[in-house]
C-alpha cells in the first residue's frame, strides 16, 4: 500500500504531535497488519482508520485524559458523583479519579492502582485490565505489564486493528454500515457524527491518492541474486502469530477497486 502514508498525513496532519514517528511506524507496519487480519478492501480501510481516527483523535488523544472538573464529573459519572462535594476531591487529579471509576471493575483491582495503569491509551483506547490482556493475547506483546506498548509506533496500528476485528466490527464494515460498527467498538453510538464525518474524509482521501501495492522489486541478473529489501532499523518486525485465512488476490482486488470505489460520477 505505497500510498497509505499519502493519505495518512493528510488526514493525521498532527499524527506525531504526541508520539514521535507514529505515523512513520504506521505506514511502515500496514501492509503485514491489514494482509493479517483481512482488511482488503478500501472500504474496510475506510472504516478501520475512521474509527481509530475518531478513538485517537488522528493521534493527538492517545492516552484518556482524566483532568476533569467537578462539574463535568457530575455529568459523566452522575451515580459515581451525584453532589459537588463527592466530586470536588478527584477534581483535576487524574490518577485518583481514575482509581475511582476504573477500579473493581473491567478486570481493574480494588484498591489498586490499576485504573490509572490500565486508562485508555492507543489507538482504540483500550481501557482496563481485561481489555489490555485480550489485546496482548491478540498480538502477542505484554501489554499488562507495559501498557504504554500500546503506543509504540511500531505496534499502535496492530493493536487497533486488532482491537476493531475482535470486537466484531468486520461483518458491518463489509456492508458498509457505521452504526454497527460504531455499536461494536465502542458499546454504543458515543461521536457517531464524528465518525460519519471522518468515514467520509477516508473514502474521499482514498479515492482522490489510490492506494496500490508497492512495485515488485526487478527480476534479478544471470550472475547477481536481487537483493533482500531491508528493514528500516528503528522498526521491529511484528509479532509472529497464526496468519489470518489466506484469501486469492487481496492486493489486486485492492488496486482494483481503490480506484473506483469511492469516486463518484
């Protein structure tokens, strides 16, 4: 998908804002990530990086921000902090509110300092115990005992692609149906505008910069092997697991259809 990084920096154009190179570590992993869990189409492209750039805010919300005011914790957790007094303690003290209305629930501990460790970080926001332990058994990295992984260039798209099939949002992708989606990733319709908003950014994006598979590299001399391609050394290869189900002609379905699929007449 040599033209992912294209799109990418139009859209994220303030991607690397809060982590350094996320954008390059992106485009460097997309094509092993989307080839692994069958993201093969533009619109299946459309809807992953919709959604992630709703979670994340194009990379600039990255991890949750818990800095609330008494009067707006009143507002999002009103049986957590049905009065002002119960809820001026936690005002802008992000760690103990989180401890507050993380703990004892979403495999978080009571009495630990579990929800400020496992807040919403990544590209999907992944929040909770439970929620970073489902990830890390998806992709293979120790995101329990370094949730902060979760924001690695080199593993952030893989963990919210990750996170968007295991929810169960592929059946409503294909059929190009963003409540569904919305309603399995994030529990609810929660921005369902925003997402519809940013699910047409990426179609229109995608449809004005193709994105097509990178050349193949040239057939090698008689008397010189062609060369290996070589990983750029700030990069990791991904974790090694079980290939998604091989599927005949994902990257020429894709350069097909990218073309055409979403211009209009």
């Amino acid at each position: 998908m040599s033209n992912f990084g294209t799109v990418l920096n139009r859209l994220w154009p303030d991607g690397d804002r809060r982590i350094a190179g996320l954008r390059a570590g992106m485009v460097a992993s997309a094509d092993e990530v989307f080839a692994r869990h069958g993201i093969d189409t533009p619109l299946l492209v459309a809807h992953v990086m919709a959604q992630l750039s709703h979670e994340c805010g194009a990379g600039c919300d990255v991890v949750e921000n818990l800095n609330y005011t008494a009067a707006r914790m009143m507002q999002v957790w009103p049986s957590r902090f049905p009065t002002l007094a119960a809820a001026t303690p936690y005002a802008h003290a992000p760690r103990a509110l989180a401890n507050k209305v993380y703990n004892g629930r979403m495999g978080n501990a009571p009495g630990s300092d579990d929800g400020w460790r496992y807040r919403g970080r990544g590209a999907a926001q992944t929040t909770g115990r439970e929620g970073y332990a489902r990830l890390a058994a998806l992709t293979g990295l120790d995101l329990v005992g370094d949730p902060d992984r979760v924001n690695d260039p080199r593993y952030f798209l893989l963990c919210g692609v990750a996170d968007f099939v295991a929810c169960g949002c592929m059946p409503f992708a294909r059929a190009d149906d963003i409540v569904g989606v919305t309603r399995r990733l994030n529990g609810g319709t929660i921005g369902l505008a925003q997402r519809r908003a940013w699910l047409a950014r990426w179609k229109e994006a995608m449809a004005d910069v193709p994105i097509v598979a990178s050349p193949p590299l040239a057939p090698a001399s008689s008397d010189r092997p062609a060369p290996s391609p070589s990983p750029s050394p700030s990069l990791l290869p991904l974790p090694s697991l079980a290939p998604a189900p091989p599927r005949a002609g994902r990257l020429a379905t894709l350069v097909a259809a990218l073309a055409a699929a979403f211009r209009r007449d």
